[in-house]
C-alpha cells in the first residue's frame, strides 16, 4: 500500500498471513517504542518545560508484485525477467534500451565515430588465425573466407582470402567514459576496474552466460580509473558497440570467490551489491525482497528515489492474483511478469473505474502463423502420390488465406482493441520498421477470389464444406483443401485457433485443430513436427531485438538432414521451408552490411517489402504487455524493449511529486 501515513497498519501484529507492508509497519512502531523509557521518572525538583522531540516521518514505501520470485540477482547467472524487474532499482543502466536503441545512465556518453570513441585501424592477419568474416562469425581464416580488408568497412568491398598470404583486416576499437564520483552502495570507488573484471568473470568457461560479445571481444582493459576500452577481433564490425560495455560488477567484494563459486554464492546471488536507486535489505524466500533507499545513488541530488522503501512481492503470474492485489492495496504495482494478457479487458475494466492506471506495450514478441511451405519429405524430390499436397506453394494460396483471416476481430477479442493488426514482424515503434508498409486487410471475398483463380473450387457452394483442387500446381486433382493447425496448449491459443479455423472454414478451407504439450510441438527434429518440418499450420511466437531478425526466413537456416536439422549459422529456424534468392541476397546484405547503415536500410526495406508479399508466416498479432498501478502513481512510463518494465522506477513517485 503507497502512502505518506502507514501508521494505519500499525494495529495489527506479526502472523503469517498478514501482508509484508504490515510487517514493515509493525517493526517501525517497535523500534519506535523500544527507543521509550519504560517507566516514567518524575523529578523532585521543578522542571523547565520540556524539549519538544520531533516526530519521526513515516517511510514511503511502494509495494512491486511480481509473478514470480526471482530466479538469481546474479548477473551472469541468467536472471528471470523478475530478476530484472528487482535489478532495475539495485543498478540503474548501465545502459538503458529506449525504443530499441541503446541509451546512456552510468556511462558520459555511447561511443560513435562521431565523437572520436570509435576508431578503426588495422591489423595483419594470416592462413590460421582467428578473424571475423563479414557476417560476424569468428571463423579461422583459410582461403574463400570474405573478409573486410584494411579501410574496408561496408560488404561491398569484402574481399575473399587467397588462402596463401597475409592480409591487412579492419579493426575496431571503442573507448567507455564512466561518470565521475560513482560509487557502490557500501561507499567503495565503481571504477573501470570492475568493468574489466565483469568481463574476465564473462569470459570463464564456468560462467553461465552467452560467449557472442566474448568471442567478438580481443582485448578489454581500462585506460584509468573512468575508462575502459574495448577492442573487436581483427574484421570485426558493429554498428552496436555500446553492447560490449560489461557491466560492473563488484571486485572488492567478489573477488575472493571463484568463477564456478559465484554461481551459488549468496552474496552473488541473493545480496548483490549496486550503484542503483535501492540497495537490498533483506530477502524472504517465498514471500518478498525488501530494498531501501541508497543514500549513495548517483543521483540523490535530484531527491531520487521519492519512495524510502521498495518492496517485491511474489504473488503468482495469474490475472486474478494480480488484480486481487491491486484492489486490496496489497499491491501498487503489478509488474509485466504478472500475466495480465488474458483478459486484458478486466484490467482496462479497473482503469475506466479509476481503480488503476493501466500502461500498454506491444511486442517485441509477435505471433506468427506459419505455412508449413515445403516440408521436410520434399527435400529429396516432391512425390504427390506419397507426400503431403502441396497446399501451399502458390504464393496466392498464402495471400489468400491471409485476406480470409480476420486479425481486426481476433486482436480486438483478445486486447479489447489495444494491439494493432502485425504489417510485418517488426513492431510499429520499431526503428527499422517500414512505415509505408500496410497489413493486407481482412478481405474474404478477395481471399475466395484468389483461392478460385488458383484452381480450389468452391463445388457445392456451400462455405461449411472444404473446397477441392481443379488443375492446381503441385495437387492431386480432387482433393480438398483440408489442413491440420498445430500450436502448444494454452487457454491463448485455443482461442486464436478457433477464430482462424472458423475464419478459414468460412472461405473454404477445413482446419483441424491439434494442440499438444509444449514439449511434444518443439520437440528436435527429425521427430519434432515443428523444426523437423512436417505440419500444415503451425502458431509460433518469435521476439524481435534491435535488429530485424530477416535469417528468419532465409533458404539458408530451412532444417534439413543435411545440414543436422541445424541450418548454416541461426539453428535452423526457417521451418516454413520458404525459398527466394531475392530475399536471400537482401538480408545477405543486412548481415553483411559492417559500417554501411545506408545499405542495411534499404536492405531491410526489401526484405520486409517481400515478406509482406510472399506471407511464409502471416504475423498475427503482437503480443501486449500490461504494466498496472494504483491510480496515484505518477512518473510511471512503458517501454516493451527494455529488460524490465521498471526502467525508470527511481523516478516514480506519488501525485505532486513528479516532474
């Protein structure tokens, strides 16, 4: 419960099930009370009136819901996104991701070759050596390996290694600036030294986290007590360097311990030390982390944090949990980890009675329903007699069941009309999203139309009957355009299921539903009906980061038993079978494009041009998130591509107190 006055929780006492803001509560008052003589002293003599003492102002406290407890508050010991939601107050940045794009907290400014941060020299390499091609894989250099050579920075000018002689490559470098007078929550100096050691804790073959900004990385050290630089191995290019600054981490207090022991030690895991707004108090296994406020933030001076106490309550993912908590005033937040998706219509319900403030976001995740285009029993030769039809290889059979969908209803029923309808899988706040795309519109007549001219015929005219095949390229004459919908079983995607099947039935085509256990739909391939690619329909969700995943649907990454189900760099993840060399070689530039930002743009643009034409995957809708408070909360913002919903917690605080 927020408030000035939590005196009004001070009548009850400790038990089990009263709620932790009491608890706090009733401690408060105890040490109130235990600081009174307990028997009163009466003078002899006259007294002078006596000094007024001051009265004690109350805490302010802000109770966080989550919907789950957190995992680990170790860095490197892949903390859960109710991990991040409590690491937002103990670290403020380092830094922050604003609309997909990197921002600076605790660092003066990101590098750029603007301002000289970013330098590129170059450096000789030879037959053998580690080097980077111009994909950005760390490759040994042997003949047909595509490098960037020396003032080389776009993949224009790449050039393929002979094999035999040495070779000048580019090579980058950027240098971090720390802000002056930062410091760790127990008072010590957050030098460029912990960075450094933040990195060589990463690059431990003990250290639970991803190796793809370490094995890019030659060398990271500090230049002083602020700076640190960081150099790229020789080719390597990246219009992201402010992804290989490593977050400090303290080497005053974690030194002493070893890589593999920081993966279970407390102090690690359970009692980290920060810079941030907050600094952790205590951790009650099952029931809540109680942080108060850090008179060492680096921004005290603005009079941040507002709130005196920060206290994370693990309630459970479930709606009804969450918006019990919220109107009972046992919670002020509820954070994006509890499930608030489905039904969104009952927390917008809350808003309109003024009982809350609702924040919505949508993406980065998106929904994807996706042609099973060529499956895997194709990929030796195409027998119609033996094998699946080919249902959908006409790209106007894709568009057409597309036309036929309608995303309008089925976004309205599931948000109450807060997600737009996907024009590409990029979400619309996206910065390389193309703003003069549009989403082909919910349009059954032009979809029937489409379906005619392919040859699948409406023989009976009756829409509750499947269409059958007259002269279709790939398709058994008389045969009925029934297929199989494949998705994990959730109560999301029985309703999705059920408005598609009903959709496609209404032009033509008959849909089996079939969820199965999670388990069972992604199993490995070959097995698996996903990535061993043998299904119709399949409902799949994908996330987005800052940059346009295109390998999503290159020939190159279709799992095959030839290249181990794994495709050639990205696992394999184009399980529609999708094919065209116009989009290969469009999002070939993306990888490639090193330094060249103009030609990663239009690139991008063509790629997403292509899809929103040739519809391997019809992106249904973008998943929303929903970041809920008590009505007096201001300050409060949503940004669905940071790590946690509570980026700018430090400055949230209650009506009147904001800027």
């Amino acid at each position: 419960m927020i408030g000035e006055q939590p005196l009004i929780h001070q009548q009850k006492h400790w038990s089990t099930q009263i709620t932790l803001l009491i608890i706090i509560a009733a401690l408060l008052l105890t040490a109130c009370n235990s600081a009174t003589p307990s028997a009163e002293v009466i003078p002899t003599t006259p007294s002078q009136t006596a000094t007024p003492v001051p009265t004690a102002v109350p805490l302010k406290t802000l109770v966080v819901c989550l919907g789950e407890e957190p995992n680990s508050l170790y860095l490197y010991n892949n903390p859960s996104a109710s991990a991040w939601s409590v690491l937002e107050a103990i670290y403020d940045g380092p830094i922050d991701t604003i609309n997909y794009q990197p921002q600076p907290v605790i660092l003066e400014e990101l590098p750029t070759q603007e301002n000289g941060s970013v330098k590129l020299s170059s450096v000789e390499v030879s037959s053998g050596d580690l080097v980077a091609n111009t994909e950005g894989d760390i490759v040994a250099l042997s003949k047909g390996v595509k490098v960037f050579p020396e003032n080389c920075t776009s993949s224009d000018c790449g050039v393929e290694y002979d094999g035999v002689s040495a070779i000048r490559v580019t090579q980058m470098s950027a240098s971090f600036k720390l802000k002056a007078g930062l410091t760790w929550s127990d008072g010590s100096a957050l030098t460029a030294d912990d960075s450094v050691y933040s990195y060589l804790l990463a690059t431990d073959p003990s250290t639970l986290t991803a190796r793809h900004l370490t094995t890019r990385t030659a060398s990271y050290t500090a230049l002083d007590a602020q700076t640190v630089k960081w150099t790229g191995k020789p080719g390597y290019l990246t219009q992201n360097p402010a992804a290989f600054f490593f977050s400090p981490l303290p080497q005053h207090q974690l030194n002493n311990l070893s890589p593999q022991d920081l993966q279970t030690s407390t102090l690690a895991n359970k009692e980290p030390l920060g810079w941030g707004p907050y600094l952790l108090d205590e951790w009650v296994s099952g029931d809540h982390i109680r942080l108060v406020k850090n008179p060492r933030y680096f921004r005290a001076a603005e009079n941040l944090p507002y709130f005196d106490v920060l206290v994370y309550r693990f309630i459970g993912s479930g709606t009804g949990d969450g918006l019990a908590g919220l109107t009972s005033g046992e919670c002020d937040i509820l954070d994006t980890t509890v499930n608030m998706e489905d039904p969104l219509q009952s927390v917008l319900d809350l808003q309109k009675s003024g009982q809350a403030k609702v924040y919505l976001g949508q993406g980065p995740e998106w929904e994807a329903l996706n042609f099973g285009i060529k499956p895997a029993s194709y990929d030796d030769t195409y027998n119609p007699w033996i094998d699946r039809q080919d249902f959908f290889g006409d790209v106007r059979t894709r568009q057409a069941l597309t036309y036929c969908i309608n995303r309008e209803k089925l976004t309205t029923a599931l948000f109450g009309g807060e997600a737009s309808v996907p024009a590409t899988y990029l979400p619309p706040n996206h910065p390389w999203m193309d703003s003069a795309l549009a989403a082909l519109p919910h349009d059954p007549q032009k979809g029937s139309a489409l379906l005619d001219e392919v040859g699948w015929k409406d023989r009976d005219s009756d829409p509750r009957t499947a269409r059958v095949s007259t002269a279709v390229a790939g398709v058994l004459d008389g045969t009925e355009f029934r297929v199989s919908y494949t998705a994990a079983e959730s109560a999301l995607h029985r309703k999705v299921a059920e408005s598609i099947a009903a959709d496609l039935l209404a032009c033509g085509v008959g849909v089996n539903v079939e969820l199965k256990p999670v388990g069972e739909v992604y199993a490995s391939a070959p097995d698996g009906p996903i990535f061993g690619r043998h299904f119709d329909l399949a409902e799949v969700a994908w996330t987005v980061g800052r940059f346009p995943p295109c390998y999503l649907f290159s020939s190159s990454e279709i799992p095959t038993q030839k290249n181990s189900w794994l495709g050639t760099r990205y696992g394999g993840v184009n399980f529609t079978g999708y094919a065209n060399p116009e989009y290969d070689q469009a999002c070939r530039v993306m990888l490639t494009a090193g330094l060249s930002t103009d030609a990663f743009s239009q690139a991008n643009q063509t790629t997403q041009q292509i899809l929103g034409n040739d519809v391997p995957a019809i992106a249904l809708f973008y998943h929303v998130h929903a970041l809920v408070t008590r009505p007096e909360i201001c300050g409060v913002t949503l940004d669905v591509s940071s790590r946690s919903a509570l980026r700018t917690i430090e400055e949230w605080g209650l009506e009147g107190a904001c800027n």
